[in-house]
C-alpha cells in the first residue's frame, strides 16, 4: 500500500496533465512558470522538482544576464571617445554567449523533460534537489533513487530495436570508447600550444617580427624588424583571456570526457576566438612598412586582413556547425 502511495506521487499530478507535459511547462517560461508549478503542483514530487530546478536555473542566469548587460552598456557608456573597445566587445561577447548558453540549456530541458528523463543540471540541479527536499520534506538519496528505478522500469518496457542486424548503442557509452586517446592527445597538443602562445606574447612579443639576413665579407648578419605597434597592448588583454580560456576549456574536457560539455566548451572558445581576431582586425597592430622588400611590405597588409577575415569566418562557421550538430544529436 505504501508502494502504491509513493508511484501516486510520481505519476499522478494535481493538474491533470500527463507527467512529460507538465514537467516541460515548467520549463517553458524559465523561472516564471517554475515558480507557478510549485505552487499549483501539490501531488506529484518530480514535477515539482523541475519547476523548483527551472525557478532555480534560470532564476540565477536570469539575474547573471542581467548583470552582464548592465556591464556591457556601463563599458559602452564608459568606452565613449576612449580606446575600450577590445574590452567593449568582450563585454558584448560574453553577454552573447550567455544567453547562447541559456537558451540551448532551455531547449535541452524542453526535450528531455518531455520525453520523460530525469535530468538534473549541474550545480543548479543539486541546490534545486537541496531546497525542493527541504520544501517537501524528503530525503534526497531516497528521492533520487526512487525516480531512477521509475526510469529503468519504463526503458526496460520499451522493445529494443535493430538498425541493420546491429543491436542500438547508448550515445553516451559509444563516446566514451571511441576515440578517447584521440581526443585527450588533442586537448594536450592544444593545452601546450596556448600556453606557448600565452609565453609568446606576453614575455617574447618583440621577436614576432621581420628577419632579414646580410652578407658581409662573407659572414651573414641577420637584422631584425618588429611587426608589432604600440597599439598591440589594446589587443593584448582579450588575447591573454583567449588564451587562458583555451587552456582552461581544454584541461576540463579532459576531466570531464562528455560529449554535450565539450561540445559547448568548444563553442565559448570558437566564438572568443572570432572576437578576438575582429578585435585585431579594427585595432590592426601590425607595422609592414619595416620590411625590406617593398613588394613585399606593400601586399601584406592585404594578406594578413583576407587571413584574418577568413579564420574568423571559419570560427563562426565551425560554432554554429557544433551549435546545429549538437541541437540534432540532443534531439535525436
């Protein structure tokens, strides 16, 4: 009987709506509808639980977008007839990318919600699980426990289906066997070069120049002429967050080796990486006219812009392309 009661409170809801749909309702308007189905929910404990985690959630990255547009338009506001603009458009970047972020967290919740799959979010999931157990006076383990044999029960009814003779493998388990070596090598190799990169241009700038060798009396003396302007400290800022960003994201998709974490990390980095090249693009801190050659020192200019402009193009490219595949891969 007591059994009976417990499947009661996770099936049955006091709205009368199936399960799913209540639990995407309570995602659909962020914190706002979060905080209407606790209220209005008084039956059943897992729909109550994702409009405590949606109240939770979107709550905190609500008042975190708004602190970062409040920035944003102080730097703005501040940047008027002074050089801030490398720190403008970081400003702008990061409020972007938060609510980039946002919203693919809003339409993950939608899709998992509906079909019916316990998700709990990272930090948020655990202070929503934390304060909804206080709320309703549960234990947490017992809760958690309770929902995930609800789960195994209703796959463990679902027929298994075969796709030319081959029996379906989970997404998640064939991510982690294939490739795994691949992808931590590439991490490393990144890890380093950024941190080479970070040495580079912080300690060793002035060696990013021009060589030009002369021959005299038979013995070869090199001359060397730096590219770089006084204007490369504007850059240099938003160059070193890239940097450090990268060796961050890349350190931590080591740690933690899931596909929608280390899709989104690189994402945030693609779309840093675009910033940082437009950034370099306006400023432009590159001096040719010390080359030697003047052919050589009157195209350049040319090159380097259609290199940049190119590389920042395949940045954005290579962001959205991730942003769709990965949309797909959540939805399927």
């Amino acid at each position: 009987m007591e059994h009976r009661q417990r499947e009661d409170s996770i099936e049955d809801t006091s709205t009368g709506l199936k399960q799913n749909d209540a639990g995407l309702l309570c995602y659909v308007g962020g914190w706002i509808t979060g905080v209407v189905f606790l209220i209005i929910e008084k039956k059943n404990r897992l729909v109550r639980f994702h409009a405590m985690q949606s109240l939770v959630t979107f709550g905190i990255l609500f008042i975190i977008i708004n602190i970062a547009d409040q920035i944003r338009n102080f730097v703005s506001w501040a940047g008027r007839g002074m050089p801030l603009f490398p720190l403008e458009l970081a400003a702008h970047t990061i409020f972007g990318i938060l609510l980039i972020v946002t919203f693919i967290l809003w339409i993950v919740m939608l899709i998992q919600t509906h079909h019916g799959r316990f998700i709990k979010i990272p930090l948020f999931g655990q202070l929503a699980l934390l304060l909804f157990c206080k709320l309703d006076s549960l234990d947490q383990t017992e809760f958690e426990e309770h929902i995930k044999d609800t789960g195994r029960k209703e796959t463990a009814e679902q027929p298994l289906e075969h796709e030319e003779g081959k029996l379906p493998v989970e997404r998640s388990t064939y991510y982690k066997r294939s490739r795994k070596i691949g992808r931590i090598a590439a991490a490393v190799a990144a890890i380093v070069w950024n941190f080479l990169m970070l040495i580079l241009f912080n300690f060793y700038s002035q060696y990013i120049a021009c060589y030009y060798g002369k021959t005299i009396d038979g013995a070869t003396i090199w001359e060397m002429y730096p590219l770089l302007t006084q204007d490369f400290v504007r850059v240099l800022p938003l160059i070193n967050v890239l940097l450090i960003l990268s060796i961050v994201g890349h350190t931590l998709t080591i740690a933690i080796d899931r596909y929608v974490f280390r899709e989104v990390v690189h994402i945030v980095l693609h779309l840093f990486g675009m910033t940082a090249v437009i950034v370099f693009l306006r400023v432009f801190p590159l001096d040719f006219s010390v080359i030697p050659h003047a052919a050589i020192a009157a195209i350049s200019p040319t090159v380097t812009i259609v290199v940049l402009i190119v590389i920042a193009v395949v940045l954005g490219i290579e962001a959205l392309v991730r942003l769709i595949r990965l949309l797909i891969n959540i939805l399927r």
